[in-house]
C-alpha cells in the first residue's frame, strides 16, 4: 500500500469517528436535549393585559424551577396564538376558549386554513369578561347604541375580535353599521382618551390595567349586555357564560351585566407528555406565584382547571388531573 493511500485511509477513519462521535452529542445550543424541550416561548397578549403579565410570572417560574429558557412573546391575542402553535412559534399559549373552539372547527377566523389538531389544553384558567368602554359623557347605554358610532373591536387576529363580532351580530349590528378600529386594548384606550372613538371591546380578566389608567382622567362607563340578550348569545354560543363585572371594578356603583369565557392554557401537540407533566405540575405547584402577578389568576382552581374544557388534555396533563384525584 503506497503511503498516499495510507494517509488517506487514515483520514477517512477519523472523519467518521468525528461524525460518529457528534452525532451521539446534543448540538450546541440545541432546542431538544433527551427529547425535551429547553427553550420555551410562551405567547401571551398585549402587554397591559393579564395574559402578558401571567405569562411573564410562569416563564420565570419555568427557568427557575424547571431550568428552561423560558421567554414571553407579546402577540395580538388568541387567534394569532393558535397560529403561533400550528407553526411551532410558540410552544405555549394563553387562549380563550372561543377562538379554540373555532379553531379546532375551522370557523370564523379560521375558514381558510381549516381544522386543526395541533394543540392541547394544560389548564383551563380564569375567565375573561367581556368589556364594553365607553365615556360616560358619550351616552351610550345599550350595545344598540353602538350603531354608527367610531368602535374599537379589538386587534386584527384577536380573541377580542372574534367575541365582538359574536356579540354585534346577536344585536343585529354588523360592521357595515358602525365604524370598526382594529384596536389593542392600549390603542384603544388611547383613542377613547382623546375622544378618536366612541367605545371600546376589551376583553380581558379583571380588571383591565389600560381601563384603569383612563379612570384616572376620564368618568368612565362599562356598557351593560342585558340579561335577555346574555341568555340569547349563550345559547348560540355555549362557550359563552353569564357573568357580571363586580360594583367598584372601576367607577360602576352596581354590577354590569356582561358575558365571561374561560382562558385556556393551551400547549403543543407534539409536545413530550413527560415534559408537559412537569410543565402541568410546575404551574399548579407554583400557582401562588402566578397569583401574585396579577389577581385574574386568583380564580384559577386546581380541582377544576382539568374539566368541561372545549379542548382536548394533553396526555400529559391529564396524568397530572389524574394523579391528583381531578378526573
């Protein structure tokens, strides 16, 4: 054997040791070490709303405890985040319950690109309540009222939308009678300050933080959806519940009857059901911590958070529920 062909042969063996030998290694830096996930984004909403201000509290939770790479990511509410999830953006997410169910259908905002499957519930958390802001100088006392007027109907891809278009259509209102304002809750806000609307959706746990910043300056009014009509829009729409914004929430001396759904922690699908396990216990384990964050979160329970959601447990979940004598 010449000794060209002995150096090479001699090359060749160590390239494939080297292959060899990093194929058995974690890439650095790598997502996945013993197949569960390191790095986890958690997609929230906008940042004056319980959702981002939850979401931050268990991401420090899960970094802490669970040692992951946990990070928020501030989106424009529930339906962006089911898309966030299909794609792999986002491994967890805060999700009402009526943009779930629309999305495991194929419904409303989510016609074109058709059922889907690629997510599953952790936990079912606190409701939100539907809000309707206006100033108490522009006089609008019933949803009716809403025809014609400048209206903040929430943020393109929101959960705040999808509710608000329910909620109209069941008063026989549609866009075409009013003028709608793809709004946050903070533009909304805003807006209502300086007098560019007339109203505003914001949908959300209470209270909402950006409601209560114009309280400061402004009298403010929630708009009441009357009973009647709360029965109505939970018969058409069953996720809906009848619900009422406490006296004193904001400047509303008796309670506001309103319409709630519940908030959903949702995970991905093809998430390890051992990681999901311990993603389940870590949140309930830490709840005092969530609590602390924001006092939405104080109606989350335990005992509860496991049933009559609209979206299937994640196997690992469920054996959480399970253990825990909560199925």
């Amino acid at each position: 054997m010449s000794k060209i062909s002995s150096w090479i042969r001699i090359i060749v063996l160590i390239l494939v040791a080297i292959t060899v030998g990093c194929s058995k290694l974690p890439e650095k830096g790598s997502n996945n070490v013993d197949g569960e996930q390191k790095f986890l984004t958690i997609a929230t909403g906008g940042v004056s709303g319980p959702y981002y201000t939850i979401g931050g509290a268990l991401a420090k939770v899960y970094k802490e405890k669970l040692g992951y790479n946990a990070t928020v990511q501030s989106t424009d509410g529930s339906v962006e985040n089911v898309n966030l999830l299909k794609k792999h953006k986002a491994d967890l997410a805060f999700v009402m319950s009526d943009a779930a169910s629309f999305a495991l259908k194929g419904q409303e905002n989510f016609k074109i690109s058709g059922p889907t499957q690629k997510f599953k519930a952790v936990a079912g958390l606190y409701f939100n309540y539907v809000q309707i802001v206006t100033l108490k100088e522009n006089q609008i006392n019933s949803v009716y009222d809403l025809k014609g007027k400048r209206v903040g109907v929430g943020a393109p891809n929101s959960g705040v939308e999808v509710n608000a278009r329910m909620i109209l259509g069941e008063h026989g209102i549609t866009y075409n009678e009013l003028k709608p304002e793809y709004l946050s809750y903070n533009e909304a806000i805003e807006q209502l300050k300086n007098k560019t609307i007339d109203a505003a959706f914001v949908t959300s746990g209470l209270p909402n933080n950006a409601v209560l910043e114009l309280q400061r300056l402004k009298e403010v009014m929630i708009v009441p959806i009357q009973p009647a009509d709360v029965d109505q829009l939970i018969k058409r729409f069953p996720f809906f519940e009848k619900a009422e914004i406490p006296t004193a929430v904001y400047q509303n001396v008796s309670p506001v009857p309103t319409v709630a759904i519940r908030n959903i922690l949702l995970v991905r699908s093809d998430l390890k059901d051992d990681q999901v396990y311990k993603i389940t216990k870590t949140f309930f384990e830490s709840l005092d911590v969530v609590q602390k964050a924001h006092q939405a979160a104080n109606q989350i329970n335990r005992k509860e958070a496991g049933k009559g959601l609209v979206v299937p447990l994640h196997p690992g979940a469920k054996k959480y529920y399970k253990e825990n004598g909560d199925q």
